[in-house]
C-alpha cells in the first residue's frame, strides 16, 4: 500500500482511510502490502499456512484473493498493539 497512514490512529478512522481508497474489499498488491507482505510469493506461503490473520477469499469473475477491508483495519490496529 503506497501513501501514508496517520500512526496511533484509531480502528475506525484506519478502516474509514482504508475503505476510501480500496472500497468494501481489498485484493491483489493492495492486499499483500497492506498486510506487510513484500512479494505474493510470501503472502501465498503465509496463506497456505493459514497463518495470514484474517480471511481471504476469492470472487466470482475475478482473479486472486480478496478480504474485507474493515478486517484489514482491525487486524492491524491489533497487531500495533500488541507487545512482541
């Protein structure tokens, strides 16, 4: 995902930013970078793994694997706020 997210944003106003520019869903490059794969080559062993964090799923007529964006917003506000 190019351009900037506000950091200590809250879940909300992530997902809002989120929805204006990708919509009710989020695929392809949009997806794996949003979710801090650099290549769908890791997204998809992550994926076979199912060890991604949210759900994926495929659209009828369309190619590659999509999820909801607001599932997006809330798997990573979780993740900047969980201590690791």
């Amino acid at each position: 995902m190019q351009g900037s997210v506000m950091p200590h944003q809250s879940s909300s106003d992530l997902t809002n930013q989120l929805l204006s520019r990708f919509g009710p869903t989020i695929g392809g490059q949009d997806l794996y970078l949003s979710l801090g794969f650099k290549t769908y080559a890791a997204f998809h062993r992550s994926q076979q793994r199912e060890a991604l964090g949210v759900n994926v799923f495929k659209l009828p007529g369309r190619r590659g694997w999509f999820a909801l964006t607001g599932d997006v917003a809330t798997w990573l506000e979780k993740q900047s706020t969980t201590q690791g």
